[in-house]
C-alpha cells in the first residue's frame, strides 16, 4: 500500500500517457493511504518496538496527517476564495493586477483633475489628456448573480474635479505604496481601521465633485488587500506539499530498512 501511495509521484510524470484518470488515481492515494494507518498499528502489536519501528511509526503517522491536512485545505480554501474575496486574480499576476491598478487611477486623476502642478508636460502628454478627458473610464466594480460574486468592468464618466486636484494627487502619492506592494508597505491605508479613517478625512477634504474618484481608490485598496489575503492563502494551499513529499520518501527509505532488518532476523 505504500509502494502504491508513492506511485502518485511517476503517475503525475506521466500524465501524458492518460492511464487511470487522475482524480480516481488521487481518490484511491487518499483512501489507502487513510486505511493502511490502522493497518499498521494493527500489524505492530499496539506498540512501537525498537527505534527503527518507532521512528518509522512516528514518520508514517506524520505523513498521514499531513495528507489529512493537505485534503482539507484543498477542498475548504478554494470554496472560501470563491465566496469571500471577489476580486481574486491569478497568482502570479497579483503583482502585475497591482501595477495595472496604479497606472488606471493615475489615469482617472488625469482624466478627472488634468495633470499636477509644476509637471513636465510633452506634446504627447497634453494629446493624451486631452484624449482621458474626452473619455469614458473604465471602472472595475464587483457584482453579484445569485450566489456568484465577481470582479467586472463598468463604464462611466467622471465628474471634473479639478479643485480637488492636488488633494487627490497627494493622496495617491501616499496610497501608491500599498496598491504595489499591500501589506509590506507601512501607508495610512495598510490597516483597515486606519484606512477607514483616512478616507473619510480625505473625504471632508474634497468637494462633491471628487467623491466617486475617492470611491474608486477605496475600491482599488480593497482589491489590494483582498490579493494579501489570497497570497497567504495560497501559502497555506501549497506549502505542505514539499513536506508531505519529504515525510513520504522518508517513510519509504524507513519501510525498506525495516523490511530488510525483519527479513534478516527472523
């Protein structure tokens, strides 16, 4: 049974010669797996024996619960994403979705509020304002359908807002860090409480005109701090992985000594 847990590791190698589908093959890693600990304890008498049998046991035992966990997470975790964090992206893309996000306020200030003061302005430049003011913004924004929530793309038009024009830039100066980078960055926005406070602070600031602009950096912030939660999770989806791996080759190594002392001295 646990030469055959092992052989999950060459059957994910070769997938590509499509033998027994993948999810009967795991289903039957995982009850075996669960079946072959009572087995075991069965097959020691109900005691551990010498050290090599002990820390056998105690390897085997390891990995079981490992395994244990593993399943868990993998069946809890994703349903939890799914219901609690709407804007949750690709992984490897949390860096470059929070970059684009930076870039899209830079550009609603732009098309809102003009440039800031005292900029370097091209011909370019002033073509592309020009350009944003006459546009539409696109606005991400979350939506539900029944019990599905997700992320999706609004089209709007902004208000002008150009007393409030330094006030914002200020402001996504100081809330740039966090967009990039969350929760590593130490800003008024990195813990919720605060963040609260400084948006309404920002909010008596500006006029009615900068409100819907305040509302989408709100939005913006919530969406960063929903890719933190999503990267910590994924660290609890993956990380017991090499682990469970390492305890099974370490159980593996274990069963064939054990084997080989027991053929040897019985």
């Amino acid at each position: 049974m646990i030469v055959f847990e092992m052989l999950l590791w060459p059957r994910k190698l070769l997938r590509r010669l499509r033998l027994i589908p993948a999810k009967y093959w795991l289903a039957a890693h995982i009850w075996f797996g669960l079946a072959s600990l009572p087995l075991a304890i069965a097959h020691c008498g109900f005691h551990l024996g010498g050290w090599l049998p002990a820390t056998f046991m105690i390897f085997f035992v390891a990995t079981i619960f490992s395994g244990i966990y593993g399943v868990a997470v993998q069946n809890l975790l994703p349903r939890w994403l799914l219901r609690n964090l709407p804007s949750e992206t690709i992984y490897s893309q949390i860096d470059y979705v929070s970059d684009q996000a930076v870039r899209d306020a830079e550009r609603l200030l732009v098309g809102a509020c003009g440039r800031r003061a005292n900029s370097d302005i091209s011909i370019e430049d002033e073509l592309s304002d020009q350009l944003a003011i006459r546009e539409t913004v696109v606005v991400g924004a979350v939506r539900q359908a029944g019990k599905t929530s997700g992320r999706t793309l609004e089209t709007r038009q902004m208000n002008r807002a150009k007393e409030d024009s330094v006030t914002l830039w200020n402001a996504l100066d100081e809330i740039r860090p966090f967009l990039l980078h969350g929760k590593r960055e130490l800003t008024p926005v990195t813990d919720t409480n605060e963040a609260s406070a400084w948006f309404r602070r920002l909010r008596t600031a500006c006029s009615e005109e900068g409100q819907e602009i305040i509302d989408i950096l709100m939005s913006l912030c919530n969406q960063r701090r929903q890719f933190d939660i999503q990267a910590r999770v994924h660290h609890w989806l993956h990380t017991w992985i090499p682990i469970h791996i390492a305890l099974s080759i370490a159980v593996t190594g274990l069963l064939a000594a054990h084997v080989w002392t027991a053929l040897k001295y019985w």
